[in-house]
C-alpha cells in the first residue's frame, strides 16, 4: 500500500475525478484507494486537498518524497482470556472504550449506568423538551452513550494518538459512515450516535460485557487503600479494578469521593452563554457560501482571561442540559444534516479555580439564578448587540431553544472584571465574523462545558491513594469531548492491560 499527500482538486469533483488524479500522478492503472484525509483549503482559489491510501501492483517503483509505503497497524487486543474482573462505572466514550477495550483483551466486564438506554432515554428527554418534564436519572446528561450523545457528536481533537483511527473504525464497523475517517472536521450527528451507540451496547452483550442500567452507585468500602466493593441500591459488587467514567455532572460521586478521602484537586473551569446565529450569515463569513454545507468556526481571545468558543453547532439548536430541578443549564446539538439553518456555540470564560471554593456550587448557583430569575425553564437571552449596549429589547430572532426564553440582561450574570474582557471578546470575534455582534442572540447560562475537579491519578492511571480505582474521561478531569475521552478510556485499558499477571 501507498500513502500518497497533496491531491488537490476543485469543490465540483467527484470521486472518479480524484481516481484519475491519482492515476495521472502515479501514470498507471490502481487497484483501488482509500481516503485517509480530506481538508478544504480556502484560500484564493478554494481547494480539497487529499491524502489517499493506494493498492498498486510493484509498488516499490512509484516511491518518492510525497508517495511513502503505508502500513496499518493491527490495534486490536490480544483476546486472552484473562480472570480478572473490571467493573466500569458510566457509559459515556471514556466508558464506553474502556469496556470495549477490557471485552476484547478478554477480561470479565460488568457496566454501571444510573441513567436508561437510549430508546427509554430518548422518550424522557423529548418528555422534557416539550413539557418541562426533568427526570433526573435519565436526561441530556445520564444514560447510555453520555452527554455526548445528544450533542453534535463532533469527532475532532487535537490530540496526536495512533488510536484515533481505532475509535473512528469501531464507529464506522456499528454504522457510521465511513468519511468520518477522513474528513477534517468530522462529527456523526445525534441523530446517527445513538444508533451507533445502541449497537456498540448490543455488540458488547454479545460478548459477555454485563450492563446494569438504572443502577446508581450510592456507596463503596475502601479497605487497605483499595475499593473492596460497592454498593448499589440493588446490591453489592466486587471487582479487581474499578474505572469510574461518570462524567461533569455526576456531583454525587464526587461528593461519596470527597467523604472516602479519595485523592482530588480543582481545576478551571469555564462560565458563559449559548450565541446563535442564521447559519446563512456563518456559511458567508466563512467560505462566501461556496461550500454546500453548514460551515463552522473556531474563536479565541486572550487577554488577562481567556474566552472562546466552544462545542460549535452548525445547522443545530440550543438545548437544555439540565440534570437537576430547578436549574438551567444550556448546551448545543446538531442532527447528522445540520439543517436547523441556525448555527449556536457555546461562548466561555475563564474561570481560575483559586476564584472558587467548590466549582460544583460555583456553577449550581449560576443555574439556580437563572432558574429563579425565569421562574420556569425558560432559558434566559438577550440580542448580542443590547449586551454590548446595557439594553434589553425583543430578540432580533427567536431562539432554537425548545422550551423558550424570558429576555434578561446578561450584564447581570458576570462581575465586572469579566464582563469587561468578555465585551472585548466580543468586539474581536465580530472582526473575524462581522455581524457576529448584530445579527446575533444569546441564550444561557452555559456551564458545564468541564468537570471542576480532578481525581488524581499515578503513572499507572491509578488513583494516588485507592491502587485498584481507575478514573477515567471528562469527569476526572482527564478529558473534553467524545475523542480525548474515548482515548483516555483506551488509555487505561491498555494500562491494565499491559499489567496483566
């Protein structure tokens, strides 16, 4: 096989033109291809650039600078059969990889979920949306898949791991197509995740992974620095690792963790609001509607606090996020067409953690403000432009928001010093995308954008004081978003793996 740079084609290509292209480069007949990467350069002249995966007959003669022989490597487990027994804890990516991980190395793997599976799942949170219905077990934020199941299920990161391309391959092996292995800003759609999900589920209890859905964790016995069991209100359970990948939002862990003396640290965390936009104004702003698809966008600024965006929704709406009565919480979500015609994203600042005590009350007070203020779950919003202004008029447009908005002046939500960077921001951002201050809403709060603790973790991965506790994912404080906590969850089982006696 051949891996072949730098194929640059026109936006109005299909995929016999990049055949030939690759045909014309090589002056020879190919096998066939796969595509490894596909990215949009948009500058002057507006082009995709491929880098392609070849079978080739004699394929040691077409060897040059931007044409390298490519291997894939093998990233599956070793089945062993292994008696030893895990016990993971949450059903998110960072669990969910884990468990699929430890199933196919051959360990002994029991799952625990408080929330529902996603069919039962998806009932109480279209529940929700249309009545203001909470159920706290099973929502945007507890159930099978995680909170990454109702999002955009974006699949991009920064990260450089070999094993990006294993987690996109177990996706597309359940049903997602196969471009998101090489698109740049690759994301399935909550629409299609929880198709994908549900199969990965069923694929797992094929192979003997047990599940326990709608069985919370409520206690556990450390014994000699090492979790001996734990219990549930349906019974007691022991295991010789345990991998807890609970998630943001699963304050009550945390809490039984804080009251064993299990080892953790704060970390900053991030406050803000949901801004909407018609997604025709992005689509020209980004690539002067030339491309025929929701486009998206990536904004920073820094200055004594950093603020950016984040979790952006093309073609998507806001939601609420909410694991709890009585509060607020928003975030984004995209369905696999993108075609809401509203583009939303999540703009965040800073928040130190020496500006908190306990970032879980930090954060709880901003949702019980806006709660109170709308004395509904309503969300609170305000046009952009009257944030700027210290105004407050009608909503330019309405809100993607299910359960619709009271009108509040955001000014009140942040203190001073922040406010003052945040209107900053702004005013940099709408350079980069001018209207983004005009013709834009905002919709809040946002705040669970990250976990506010840390559950310290060794060389080993293990938990500095409790030897056989594995914290893992986006609520340990070791992750952010659906790749960096897949990877994570590979990240231990391969630790546990590799330490197999």
């Amino acid at each position: 096989m051949l891996l072949i740079n730098g194929l640059k084609l026109d936006l109005n290509h299909n995929e016999n033109d990049l055949k030939q292209l690759i045909e014309k480069k090589l002056k020879h007949p190919i096998n066939s291809f796969e595509i490894k990467r596909k990215s949009l350069d948009a500058r002057k002249n507006p082009l995709y650039v491929y880098s392609v995966i070849v079978d080739i007959d004699n394929e040691d003669k077409y060897l040059s600078k931007d044409i390298v022989k490519y291997h894939k490597e093998n990233l599956n487990a070793e089945y062993i059969k292994r008696n030893k027994k895990c016990i993971v804890v949450g059903y998110g990516p960072a669990g969910i990889f884990a468990a699929y991980r430890l199933i196919e190395a051959g360990y002994d793997v029991s799952v625990f979920e408080k929330g529902k599976r996603i069919k039962q799942r998806e009932l109480d949170v279209d529940r929700f949306f249309k009545e203001g219905i909470l159920d706290e077990n099973s929502n945007v934020q507890f159930g099978e898949g995680g909170a990454g199941t109702f999002s955009d299920a974006k699949l991009t990161t920064r990260i450089k791991n070999k094993y990006i391309e294993y987690i996109l391959d177990v996706f597309v092996k359940h049903g997602a197509k196969e471009s998101i292995k090489y698109e740049n800003h690759a994301h399935i759609g909550t629409d299609e995740i929880r198709i994908i999900i549900s199969k990965i589920t069923d694929y797992l209890i094929s192979k003997g992974c047990d599940f326990h859905f709608e069985e919370e964790i409520i206690d556990l016995d450390i014994k000699n620095n090492e979790i001996s069991l734990i219990k549930t209100k349906k019974g007691e359970y022991q295991a010789d690792y345990y991998l807890f990948a609970t998630g943001h939002s699963s304050h009550s862990i945390y809490s039984l963790f804080k009251q064993k003396g299990i080892y953790m640290s704060k970390k900053d965390i991030a406050l803000g609001f949901r801004v909407e936009h018609p997604q025709s104004l992005i689509n020209q702003r980004q690539t002067n509607n030339l491309i025929n698809e929701a486009n998206e966008y990536l904004l920073r600024y820094k200055d004594e606090k950093g603020v950016y965006s984040f979790c952006m929704c093309p073609g998507g709406i806001v939601i609420p996020a909410m694991s709890e009565n009585n509060t607020i919480v928003t975030n984004g979500m995209s369905y696999s067409s993108r075609d809401s015609g509203v583009a939303n994203s999540a703009i965040l600042i800073q928040v130190n953690k020496d500006e908190f005590d306990d970032g879980f009350i930090f954060l709880k007070h901003y949702e019980q403000l806006a709660y109170n203020y709308s004395n509904s779950y309503k969300a609170l919003s305000q046009n952009i432009k009257d944030f700027m202004n210290n105004e407050l008029n009608e909503l330019i447009f309405k809100s993607t928001y299910p359960l619709g908005t009271v009108l509040y002046n955001f000014n009140d939500l942040f203190n001073e010093y922040d406010l003052k960077i945040i209107k900053k921001a702004l005013l940099d951002f709408d350079l980069k995308i001018p209207g983004f201050i005009d013709s834009g809403i905002m919709v809040g709060p946002e705040t669970r954008s990250s976990c506010p603790i840390r559950i310290n973790r060794n060389e080993s991965y293990q938990s500095i004081n409790t030897s056989n506790l594995y914290p893992i994912g986006e609520g340990a404080g070791y992750g952010g978003g659906i790749m960096s906590c897949a990877l994570d969850g590979i990240r231990i089982a391969n630790a546990i793996i590799s330490n197999y006696e």
